[in-house]
C-alpha cells in the first residue's frame, strides 16, 4: 500500500516538476490552487494589512502590477535555461515571490517614510527595475511570435473596448478592465505559444484547445473571468474587493507574461 502512495505522489506531483514534458493533472492543479490560496489568504494578506499596516486599495494593486510582470519574467527563466533551479517551479516560487515582493513593500514604506514619497511609486519603480533585470537573459529568438502576439491584441482589446463603452461603460473602471484584460493577455499569450509549436498543458486549457483550437482559451477566460470578476465587484468591498481583483489579475498577468517571454526566447 505504502509503495502505491508513493509511486502515486511520485507520478502525480513530483515527476511533472522535475520532468517539463509531463504535463498538469487535475490532481497537482488542485493542490497548487490550494497552496496558492492558502498562502495568499492566511499569510500575504495578514502580513499587508496587519503587518506592515497597509491599505490594498487602486494604488496598491498599480504599484504591484510591475512586480507581477516581474514574477512571470522570473518563472520563465528556467523555461529558456537561464537558471536551473526547483526554486523558479510552481509551487516553489510561490514561496519565492511572496518574500521578494515583502522586501520590496518594506523596503518602499521606509522609502515613504523618510521622503514623503509614496510607496507605491517605489514599489512601481522597484518591480520595473527587477524586470529589466530578467531581460538580457532572454533572446528574441522567434520574432514572427512577437507579431502574433501584437496583432492579437487589438483584435479582442478595440471592439472589447467599443463595446464596453457604449453599452456598459461603468465597466471600464479599473478593477473589471484591468483583471480582465490581464486574462485575456494570457489566453493572447497561448494563442501564440500554440501557432509556434508549443502545447497547453493545464487541464482545463487542453480541453478549450480541444474544443475550439487555439483559439480555445478565448472563450475558456471569458466563461470564467468575467463572472468572477462580476461576483467579486458585487459581493466585496473596499479592499477586500482590492484584494482579490488583484489576485485575479496577478494570475492572469504573470502567466501571460511568462507564456510569451518563453515563446520569444525559444525557436
């Protein structure tokens, strides 16, 4: 029995970390998204508003948003083998993240406190550098994929952006566009990964691709994202609403830029 369990966590959680051509299972996906949960809820959102006695409000998730760009950069550099490391895998770098991006709130509110200058500009300031960082260890290897990628954009962000303001334009407000842009960048980012060869390899991304082709994570976010970002808007204020939108969008984000910075970078 022991060496069924073992084989089991072995094949299931273990082997698809050591192993990029293992693809997710229902079984590590749900873990993760416990994990992640878990450590957002009962330990990133304490340590903001309780330890460092801050509030998550509009400028909070602005100044954040380079740091998420930053994380997705971060994860991406084992995909093109700049670092070899278990720390820049899932779930690992979730721990990894959390500390770097605390040091960065802590390093801004002394900032803040010695020169009046908000923090959340040197924490905008701060996550922008940490990028530019991570930049000269990638290489525009397939530059037709940086076409793709910008010529799609427009397709769903001009009449997303038409329609939103005739019809609904209350919904244009920060915290609906800015999740919800985030998660269509990441399906935009699949898109290309898809015409360049590459294979989705999250549960429910290879069923829309299945369905729809690759243009399957379109729909896949849209069935998704919105409602939940719609659920959040009504359910939630204040910051709590902050909170999560901006955990909505990190998810987004992050991953989308780590999809595109590997399609770039690897022919």
């Amino acid at each position: 029995m022991l060496d069924v369990v073992k084989a089991f966590l072995f094949e299931k959680f273990w082997l698809p970390i050591i192993d990029e051509s293992i693809y997710y299972n229902p079984y590590n996906t749900a873990l993760y998204a416990i994990v992640f949960g878990i450590l957002v809820i009962y330990v990133l959102k304490p340590l903001i508003q309780k330890r460092m006695n801050l509030k998550i409000n509009k400028e909070f998730v602005l100044g954040f948003t380079p740091f998420i760009v930053f994380g997705g950069a971060a994860r991406a550099l084992k995909d093109v083998k700049a670092f070899n490391t278990i720390l820049l895998e899932t779930p690992f770098i979730y721990g990894l993240l959390i500390l770097l991006g605390t040091l960065m709130l802590y390093g801004s509110k002394k900032i803040e406190a010695v020169t009046q200058k908000p923090y959340y500009k040197t924490l905008a300031v701060a996550g922008t550098a940490a990028l530019f960082l991570t930049l000269p260890f990638y290489t525009l290897e397939e530059p037709r994929a940086l076409s793709t990628f910008l010529t799609t954009v427009p397709i769903w962000a001009v009449p997303g952006y038409l329609i939103l303001k005739a019809e609904k334009p209350g919904l244009l407000n920060w915290d609906f566009a800015l999740p919800v842009s985030a998660h269509l960048l990441d399906a935009t980012s699949t898109f290309t990964a898809l015409r360049y060869g590459a294979d989705e390899k999250h549960v429910l991304g290879r069923i829309a691709v299945d369905v729809f082709g690759d243009w399957g994570l379109f729909p896949l976010k849209l069935g998704v994202i919105i409602p939940v970002v719609h659920y959040i808007r009504e359910s939630f204020d204040g910051e709590e609403k902050a909170f999560y939108i901006f955990i909505i969008t990190a998810l987004g984000l992050g991953i989308a830029t780590r999809n595109t910075l590997q399609t770039l970078a690897i022919s």
